[in-house]
C-alpha cells in the first residue's frame, strides 16, 4: 500500500487507483477483487464527503459515537464489524466491543448473551459489561481463543472436558460432548440433556442422559468455591470470569466510556 499512501491523500489516490493492480496489492488479503471494488468506491465517497482521508479520520476521532457509526453503516461493503473495528482502533472509542464469528459464537456458547441473540445483541451485552479500556483487548483474545479452544466445529471441550480454560464457567449451549455434536447454540435445546436423549430415540434414563448427568454431577463437585459462585450470580458473573481468563482485569460497566 506504500505507492498510494506516498501519493498525498491515501482517499484521492484509491479513489483514483486501477482496480486490477489494486486488487494484486491486496491480493493476500482474500476476496481482493470484492474488496479493491470497495476500497475504490468508498475512498470516493470520503474524498467527496470529508474533502481528503485526514477530514474522515477526524471525523471518526472526533464526531459524535452514533452519527459515525451510522455513516460507516451508510457505506456500501461496510458492516456492523468493520464499522466497529474503525470505531474502536481508528477511532481510539473505548467502549466498542466488535463481533465477529468467532465473538457471536464464544459468548453465546458461553450463556454470556442469549443463545439465539444475533451479532448487534451479543455486543450489546459485551459493551454493556467490559470495561471500556478492555474492549479491544477482549476482542483480539476472543478472536484467537476461539481459533486455539472454541472452534465452530470441534470445541477442544468435545473430547476432553480439561481441555479448555473456560470449561468451568461456560454453559457449553450447543455442545454435546456426550454425543459428538455440535449445534450453533441458537438450535440448542434448553436442555442438553433432552437433546441427547431425543436424538437417540430413547425414553427414560438413556445411556448419554445418565451420562451426561454424571459429568454434571462432578462437574458441580468439582467446582471451587470462587468459580461456583461467579456462576450462581448469573451471566454478570461470568463475564467477571470471562474477564479475570483473559486477563482483562476487573469488570467495571461503570467505566465504559464512547468518547
Ligand atoms: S468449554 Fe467448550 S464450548 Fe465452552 S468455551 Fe471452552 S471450548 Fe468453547
């Protein structure tokens, strides 16, 4: 990106760039034809909106939290995500907690945000319990242990309960490790356990119900002092855990600033 960025304003140049060798620039990034085809119209815009690439960035620094996020949104390939990472790392806006996949996925396995919540309810239980100092933080730790422990398909807790680091906290919504499966959590049944037993067609006690209920059973006995009561105070609670595992610090909503 070096030819454009030395060429005086990073907006006039893209706006102005051959899309093809803009696309081979970006190349390694994937979906680069899309992605020149965005960066070639939005850069247009900015230069005709904001008169150059440093007017949008002090509108992103310094216009109201709302009125920026809404402009973000108003741009064609731009979505709730990208918007909300400019907002929180070209912004420097505490407060912003992006989502993404991996982010929409964690939490809700967790039973930190509801299980059929979509992205723009997860970040709003998020933003609404970490530290405003901590978002972005939380949401580069979220993205890589959600790649190393909580992947899409096969969580390391599927095989061996040990395995994770939140495994004591977390409410494993739409992980089954009594059976192999593994359900976005918004297709998770109350209940595992009933779960289990419908798919295997049993009535009563089946084999995975009991030992599910066994796991359950040591799981509790298990469970130090601490960590029990993080999770009897509910999902505040866990986000206290969610925080003190990535080494966040302490959970403070109070602190949470946009500005
Ligand atoms: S215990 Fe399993 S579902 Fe829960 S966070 Fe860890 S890997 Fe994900």
């Amino acid at each position: 990106m070096a030819r454009y960025e030395g060429a005086g304003d990073l907006a006039s140049a893209l706006a102005e760039a051959d899309r093809e060798e803009l696309a081979e620039t970006i190349a390694s990034a994937g979906l680069y034809n899309q992605k020149s085809e965005t960066l070639i119209r939005v850069a247009g815009r900015v230069r005709e909106e904001y008169g150059s690439a440093e007017g949008f960035d002090d509108f992103v620094r310094e216009a109201e939290y709302g009125a920026v996020r809404d402009a973000l949104l108003d741009m064609k390939g731009v979505g709730p995500k990208t918007a909300d990472c400019v907002l929180l790392f070209a912004g420097g806006r505490g407060g912003v907690f992006p989502v993404d996949t991996h982010v929409h996925r964690i939490y809700r396995r967790l039973g930190i945000a509801p299980p059929d919540a979509d992205h723009e309810e997860v970040r709003a239980v998020l933003e609404r319990d970490v530290p405003a100092e901590k978002c972005g933080f939380g949401h580069t730790a979220s993205i890589q242990f959600g790649r190393e422990y909580c992947s899409a398909r096969n969580p390391a807790c599927l095989e061996d309960p040990e395995a994770c680091p939140m495994a004591d906290l977390c409410e494993q919504v739409g992980v089954y490790p009594a059976t192999g499966e593994v359900v976005d959590p918004a297709e998770a049944s109350a209940d595992g356990s009933e779960r289990a037993e419908l798919e295997l067609g049993r009535s009563g006690e089946s084999e995975a119900v009991a030992a599910i209920a066994e796991d359950v059973h040591d799981a509790s006995a298990e469970l130090d002092a601490e960590s029990a009561d993080l999770i009897r105070r509910g999902s505040n609670g866990q986000v206290h855990g969610v925080v003190s595992v990535f080494g966040l610090g302490e959970c403070d909503a109070h602190a949470r600033r946009r500005e």
